[in-house]
C-alpha cells in the first residue's frame, strides 16, 4: 500500500490581514507575474533569434521590407536630382557603370589558347576543291600541378696567375630566406593556399605529398614565420602611406592563439584591419595584438588626421579626440541590429481575410534604412561633389524622419528586447552615423574593411587557432599582402611571388617602393 508524501508546504493563512495589506500582495503578484511574462518574452526572442541564425539563410533580407516604402518615389526624386549634373561628367559615369555590368561570354582571352585541329582522312577530301577550318566550340582544360626539383648548378671560371689560380663564381640569385630548400613559386603557392583558399597546413602537407614529396607543416609553418621579417619593410611602408591618406575604415575580430604571455589559450585576441591610403592605390594592413584596448588604434594610427569609419566599440573614441580624427560610423552595424531584432520577433498575424503578417517595428526601421542604401547605389558611380549633393538633399531628410520615429517608438518598446537595444544603439551613434553624408569620398558603411576580414574568418574555421603569437603575426603580414593584391586587382599568389623575387635586393627606398601593389 503507498502512502502519499506529507506535503512541506503550508497554507498561508491571509484571514487576519486587513484589506490594504491583500491589496498590496495582489499587487505585487501581478508585479512579479508581468516580470516573470516579460522575461519569458525576451528569452523566446532569442531563441528564435538564435534557431534563425543556425538554420536559415545568412542573407539580411526580410520578406517584409519591400513593402514598407515607395521606392518609385524615391529613385524619381535621385533621377530629378542627376539630371541636374552636368552631361559630360554624368555620361562618362553611366558609360563605365553600363560596361562593368555587361555579361562576359566566352573565356577570358588572358588564358592561353591551344588550337587542336580535327582533320579528315585523306579518302574523305579526295576529290574535294577546297578544304578550311571552323571554330566549333571551345573547351577549358586543367593542367595538374607538379614538383619539380631544381637543381642549381653554378659554373666557375679558374684563372691562373703567377700567385696561383683564382676561381671565379657565377653569382647566384638572392633568396629571401637564404638557405631555404623551397623555392619562391613554393613559399608562394604555401601562402596563397592557406591565407587566400583557407586551407590548413596539415592538408596542404597531404596535397604535396600526393605530388610526390612530403614537406612537413613544420617546415612551413617556419618558412612563413621567417617570411614575416622579410616583409616587415614594405608592411611598414604600406602603412606609412595608408595614414597619409584621407580615410581609413577599421575593424576587428577574435583570434585563438594558444601560446601568449600572460593570457590563456581560450582567452580573446585580436586581429585589427585598416583599409585606407590612395582611392586608386589602396592597402588592407592586418595586424595582431593580444588585447583590444585604445592603445592599439592609436598606434595603428600615428600619423593619421582623416576621417575614420568604424562600428560603435569605444575603443576608438580616445584615438579620434588625441588625434584630431574624424569620426564616421557604419550603417551596416545599426541595420543588422534590426535584422537580428526582426528575426526574434514574434510573428504578428494581420486582421481582416487575408491574415497576413504585419511588419513588425524592425521591419519597419530596416525599410526607412533602406532608403538610405537605394540612395547609395544610385549615385555610386558620380563624383564626389556630386554624392555630397546628393546626399545633402535627400539623405538628410530620410535621416530626420528616421531619428523622429526612432525616438517616437523608443518608449513603447519592452526594455532589454532586441528592438530597444537596435533603437538605443542607433541613437547612442546617431552623430557618427548621419557625419557620411559631409563627405562625398566616403561610404555608408564599414562593409570594405569586413569584406577584407571575411577570408580571415573563413579560413579561421579551418585552422582554428594559431600556436604562438609570431605565427598570428606572420600570418597578419600574409592576409595583408593577399587582401591588398586583391584590393588592388592583381592575383595574390602572381603578386607574392613577384616580391619574394626582388625583396632580397630591394636595399633602397625606391627598389621597396617598387614592390607596392
């Protein structure tokens, strides 16, 4: 027979209290009930926040935004506004713009072309008045790669003399690394692979050795931390010539490095980029540094006193005031915030027949951002003066209609939700936010400086983490080197190569100047 557990908990006894004092136990019941129902509201937020990012599309479109402005009205009013440029500099703009998006058919005519020619049988053509060739097709082959040793043999010339002989060398060429057994299409293609395709050094070690020859990720992992003094010359160059310039756009992300003094292996570090220097000659420098605190910008920018574009971290605030630098936020950051805000939402159905969804408050401030981008991409191909115009008469009051309904709708969302957070973050950066628009040379966003860092984290998925700090380091010189290769049109590994040529004799400022790409 079971016996049912005595209970612990007693009845509490509310018939001695008086009526005001059950009036304040209700009360605060509700209290606790509504904070307990707000709590329970921001955890399902994230939740849905966090089953989109894993599972759904990375994409920022909403479904909803399309809808949420006259988009005809706004590219009417950016058509009223070009039409007032003049012609001779407006044409030329489009004529480029119409010529960069032209379908490309057919294979570049960079590659090297092999004719192969099918030919009939002499019985076929016997008989015939004439006979020519027709171009049926064309067709893209691969050539494997292969290793090759290279053995160096050096001629010596014997002169003899009353004192003896003397022996004459054939001067060799100057290796970046001295004795080293790789040559500098080698040390090249071992860069290019791991810190442009992302590919980690055990699995490129796995790819050589089915060429015929195992070298060993050590052997390269040494090759490239030794690589990193010979590049620190013209890595300081480059950085030279990006502060002198009028605007740098900076970011950062989380690198592992298990070895560093005074920090665990599981604790963050920091990989920092600049994109900046001559708009037609720009550098992308990546650098590592083991803490992100202020002092770090401020090195990275001696020597700088343009505009800066960065998110809303304010480690950069203290840089901006020493150095008289200008300061311009990125729309980008305040967007996604929205996105994230929008994606936890709940969905809202719609009243009458059709039930559909209603645009949640997100979705609404992304579509009054997007504006701002639809403005962007119509005048990317003008002049400077003319997106400062531009910008003056039309970004300016999607701005102001965008700061009014953001401090409207402020208070009337739920403290801690994503949204208030999206609000308060887009208000907190407001004057950082709308300063793009006093200049015509820069962007609404910080998107070139993260789209530079993007191969970084892909490859950081790869390979994880790096052993010690001279390897994060080296390895901030080879993004540095691959991502201004590509920033500045030119195929990374070609590039590489052509450095490790010449940097060995590069003794002169003019010889390292040389080599900027």
């Amino acid at each position: 027979m079971k016996i049912a557990p005595k209970s612990h908990c007693k009845t509490p006894d509310y018939s001695q209290l008086s009526q005001a004092e059950l009036m304040s136990l209700l009360l605060q019941k509700d209290s606790v009930l509504a904070q307990r129902d707000a709590y329970i509201e921001r955890l399902e937020e994230i939740i849905r926040l966090q089953k989109v990012q894993r599972f759904a599309a990375k994409s920022e479109k909403q479904p909803l935004q399309i809808t949420l402005f006259d988009e005809v009205e706004l590219e009417s009013a950016i058509d009223d506004l070009i039409d007032e440029i003049p012609e001779d500099s407006l044409s030329q703009e489009l004529a480029q713009t119409k010529k960069s998006r032209q379908r490309q058919r057919g294979f570049s005519f960079s590659l090297n072309r092999i004719r192969r020619e099918i030919s009939l049988s002499d019985d076929e053509k016997a008989g015939a008045a004439k006979t020519f060739f027709t171009k049926v097709k064309e067709e893209l082959e691969f050539i494997p790669a292969q290793l090759n040793v290279i053995e160096i043999w050096q001629e010596k010339a014997v002169f003899e003399s009353l004192t003896g002989e003397q022996i004459i060398a054939a001067k060799r060429p100057t290796h970046p690394l001295g004795k080293c057994v790789a040559t500098t299409s080698l040390l090249a293609y071992i860069i290019t692979s791991k810190y442009a395709d992302g590919l980690p050094l055990y699995r490129l070690d796995g790819m050589l050795s089915r060429l015929g020859h195992e070298i060993g990720r050590n052997n390269m992992a040494n090759w490239i931390i030794r690589l990193d003094g010979v590049f620190k010359p013209l890595i300081n160059l480059m950085r030279e010539q990006q502060n002198h310039g009028r605007y740098i756009q900076a970011h950062e992300t989380r690198i592992q490095v298990l070895k560093e003094t005074g920090k665990t292996a599981q604790s963050d570090k920091w990989m920092w980029v600049t994109r900046g220097g001559p708009p037609d000659t720009p550098s992308v420098l990546f650098e590592y540094d083991p803490t992100r605190a202020g002092h770090v910008p401020a090195r990275l920018l001696e020597g700088f006193s343009g505009v800066l574009q960065v998110d809303g971290y304010s480690g950069y605030g203290k840089v901006c005031r020493e150095l008289d630098i200008t300061r311009i936020g990125c729309w980008d950051h305040a967007r996604r915030k929205f996105v994230e805000a929008a994606r936890g939402a709940a969905p809202q159905k719609g009243k009458g027949k059709s039930n559909k969804a209603k645009p949640s408050k997100a979705d609404v401030a992304i579509g009054k951002i997007r504006k701002l981008y639809a403005i962007e991409s119509k005048i990317e191909n003008l002049s400077e003066s003319e997106k400062y115009t531009v910008r003056q008469e039309l970004a300016l009051p999607v701005l102001q209609d965008l700061k009014a309904w953001l401090e409207t709708n402020h208070p009337k969302v739920p403290k801690d939700s994503l949204t208030f957070k999206a609000i308060q973050y887009t208000l907190n950066q407001w004057e950082s936010l709308i300063a793009y628009c006093d200049h015509g040379f820069v962007h609404i966003s910080n998107a070139l400086a993260e789209n530079a860092i993007r191969p970084f984290a892909v490859g950081r998925r790869n390979w994880l983490f790096a052993d010690s700090a001279r390897g994060a380091r080296a390895s901030a010189t080879c993004y540095s080197l691959i991502e201004t290769a590509k920033a500045n049109g030119l195929e990374p590994s070609g590039y590489i190569q052509y450095v490790l040529d010449h940097i060995a004799d590069a003794d002169t400022l003019e010889k390292l100047e040389a080599l900027l790409p």
